[in-house]
C-alpha cells in the first residue's frame, strides 16, 4: 500500500477510505484471537460495542470545560468515586480521571512535588523512591518534572525492598513508590510495610494499581489471599488505576486517585495571566475526550461488581493454565511467585529471546524483557480461547531450541518495550532507540 503524504486535491470516498484502514491493520498484533500478551484488553465484540456506542454518545463533547459540559463533570466524578469505592476510599479521599496510566502517575508525581515546595518540607533537588520494578512512568515523571529518581533495591521475590527504601529517604524525598502489582514480575509491593515508613518520614505513598486497580480488589471473593495495597493502608496517600487495561473501558482511561482534597490541588493548573482570562485545567491534557468519560462511566455500571469478579476470576485462571503449563516444560521456569494475571518466564540454559523468535514465526507476538531475561505475559478472559495452542507451540519451541540451540550471549536484552530489534553491537541501546523512535515517523 503506498503512503500518503500530502493531502488529496478531492476528498476521497467514505467506502473506499473506510476499505483501506481496514485493510492497513493487516500487519498489527492479532489481540482478537489471543495471541499477544499486552495492549489490548478485549471483553468481547458486544462489549466494545456497547462502549464504542456509550463514547460515540460523548463523541464531541470536551471535558476541559466543565461549565460547557456538566454532564462529563459529572460523569467523571461518579467514575471516581465508584473507583474509591473499590479502593479503600473511606470519604475523605478524592481524584480525577486522566488519559492513561502514565498522565496518572505524572500528575501524582507533580502534586508531591508542588506540596512538599509549597509546604517548605523539603528542598533542593526533589527526590522520588522508585522500586526498581516500577513503570517507566516515574522515570519519565521525574525527567519532566525536575526529581531526582533514586532507585530501590528488590528483595528476592522481586518486591521492593522497605529496608532500602527507608535507607534511601533523604531530605529532599517528597514520596516513595509502589505497584500493585509490578508489570514485570506481577508482585505487589509490601505496602503496608512501605506506608508505615512513608508516614514516619512524612512522605507521601504513591500505589500504581495501573494493572491491580480493577483486578486485586475483587480476588477476595475469589477466595485469594490479596495483600492490602489501597487506601485502607494507613500511609498510602494516592493511588493510580488504569480503566483501559483490566477496568475494560476504552482507550484513554485512568484514575488518579487522593487521601485528600489539599494533595489533589496540586495536581491543578490555574493562571489568570493571558488574554482570554481566567483558565483552569485539573489535568496535563486541555481539551479531553468525552467519550473517554462516558465509556469509562458505561463500562463500570455495565460490569459492576459481579461482571469484574467474573472477568477476574477468568483472567486468573488463564494464567493459572499458563504457569502450570509452564512449569511443566523442563527447562522453563516462572519468576517468582506472581501475585495475580501478570507474570514473566524465563529458561534455565536456553535462551528465551530465541525461543520468542520461534513463538514469534508460529504466530505469537511475545513481549520480551531482562534482570533476568524473559517473556513477559498478561492472562485476560480473551486468552482463553488460546491458552492451549499457546502451551502446545511453546513445547515445540523448546523442543527447537534445545535441538538448535542459539548461542547465549548473556546481557544483550535486545529488546523495545514489548518488541525485539536487533541492536547494533558497537552502538549504546539507548541511542539506538532514540534513532528508531525516530525513524518510526519516516515515511521514505
Ligand atoms: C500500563 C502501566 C502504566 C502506564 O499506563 P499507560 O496507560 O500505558 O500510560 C503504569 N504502570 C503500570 C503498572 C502499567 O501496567
């Protein structure tokens, strides 16, 4: 298909662009049939089209203004609030919605930031607790907003270390983080332990429930042993949940969610200072989706406490057939002892990133990553469909491997987020993928 780089002199046809969208998705990630990991969180073609009808009702409506549109206001506070309900939220807590887990995370981290100047509780370079399982997002967080990240040591079950995190404190440490559960490892966080430091130290406690959010909470029903992580933890003072992954909304949704009113103004923006007058945005984004809003709004009321328990119970037990099944396979191991549907494995003398490369030409989109290498899985109730087939080309790959096995060449991860390109030897990984990130938008 040729690309399109400029404008065309006549618009085209409805049916014919309509046609060609279609037919460019052709070379994206098959999540339909359960066959990448990641991403993509499918509850099903009613589902989606339940939401694509509840966002196309909001489809022009622009949540920047909530004098303009009440209605979104509104909506987005009763996600909210459903969404404390679920975490512990006793009355006092609050929040807003974002566009993503990654807004949440960068907004918590800038109200801490703007608190601890505000308060005189800290100075000089600002500093953030980062677990070294955490999300990228505090990294990226802490490069926009001028902290400093100091890193914290995982113990051996790949949870972050309270002891180191009390070690790194400093004066200028506005906040300490955790997950609920970790991308890589799927474990949480020891965060009761976490929150009783946080509040001797008077820091805050930043939870990124961005996977755990719509997951942990009903697995008590479920008979699970679930570790406390939300605001039923004293010293947890913001939490982030993501409604586009396992709160199945649509794409462009996230909680960020306070222990209070006075944290959650920091988040705010306001300047009275330029000619259109006085302007206000509670987020980073100006003009937002309404139909961010509504779907989120629709899909929670839609699957209310029983669809997500039923959708949990689901996603729990695919992964509990796939680390069964891969612990089945001598050779394979799973890492650590994953706390619910996200979990990584890795090999014991094979080298998983070939046996990815295998997986990958059978026709599975594997997420790959290091500390030690593996390939990184997130079980939903749309994998179940593909939990069988998935075991059977993993034994097979195996199988491969060990008759051809591919040299191990130790710490070279080769590895984007979720994607593999082979990175030149003599060039640092990180400049090579800056060049790519570039080379995405080329079109030549
Ligand atoms: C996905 C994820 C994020 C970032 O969320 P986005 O919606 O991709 O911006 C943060 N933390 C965790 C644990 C995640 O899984």
């Amino acid at each position: 298909m040729k690309n399109r780089v400029a404008l065309p002199e006549k618009g085209c046809r409805k049916s014919q662009l309509l046609e060609e969208l279609a037919q460019r998705k052709g070379v994206d990630a098959d999540w339909r049939h359960g066959r990448s990991w990641s991403l993509v969180y499918y509850g099903g073609d009613e589902h989606d089209a339940f939401l694509k009808q509840a966002y196309s009702t909001y489809f022009s409506e622009n949540g920047v203004s909530p004098t303009a549109f009440p209605s979104v206001a509104r909506l987005e506070a009763e996600v909210v609030s459903m969404v404390l309900s679920l975490l512990g939220g006793r009355g006092e807590e609050v929040g807003t919605m974002s566009s993503g887990g990654t807004e949440s995370i960068l907004l918590a981290m800038k109200a801490y930031r703007d608190w601890a100047v505000d308060s005189g509780m800290a100075s000089g370079e600002l500093e953030i607790l980062v677990p070294e399982s955490a999300h990228p997002a505090f990294l990226k967080a802490a490069h926009y907003l001028g902290l400093r990240p100091r890193p914290v040591a995982l113990r051996d079950d790949f949870r972050a270390s309270p002891e180191d995190a009390e070690r790194k404190l400093t004066a200028r440490t506005i906040c300490i983080v955790a997950s609920a559960p970790s991308y890589p490892q799927g474990v949480v966080d020891p965060i009761a332990d976490l929150g009783a430091i946080a509040q001797r130290a008077g820091v805050g406690l930043h939870v990124d429930a961005c996977l755990g959010g719509f997951v942990l909470p009903f697995m008590g029903r479920l008979g699970y042993q679930v570790p406390p992580f939300d605001f039923s933890v004293p010293g947890v003072t913001s939490i982030s949940a993501d409604l586009h992954k396992n709160g199945y909304a649509a794409k462009g949704a996230s909680a960020v969610l306070y222990r209070n009113a006075n944290l959650r103004s920091y988040q705010f923006f306001v300047t009275g200072d330029w000619p259109g007058g006085l302007y206000g945005s509670t987020t980073m984004i100006g003009t937002r989706p309404g139909g961010a809003v509504a779907a989120a709004w629709a899909a929670l009321m839609r699957l209310g406490i029983e669809g997500y328990t039923e959708q949990a119970r689901r996603g729990l037990e695919v992964a509990r057939r796939l680390m069964d099944g891969i612990r089945a396979i001598p050779g394979l191991f799973v890492i650590g002892e994953p706390d619910m549907t996200v979990f990584a494995f890795g090999a014991h003398e094979l080298d998983i990133f070939s046996i990815a490369e295998r997986l990958q030409g059978m026709g599975w989109r594997m997420d790959r990553q290091h500390r030690p290498n593996a390939l990184h899985m997130i079980a939903t109730s749309n994998h179940e469909q593909s939990v069988d087939a998935f075991l059977d080309d993993l034994q097979r790959a195996v199988v491969e491997e060990q008759a051809h096995p591919r040299a191990v060449d130790g710490e070279n991860p080769q590895m984007l987020y979720g994607v593999t390109s082979e990175i030149p030897a003599d060039m640092d990984p990180v400049d090579y993928m800056r060049q790519q990130m570039g080379k995405v938008y080329d079109l030549s």
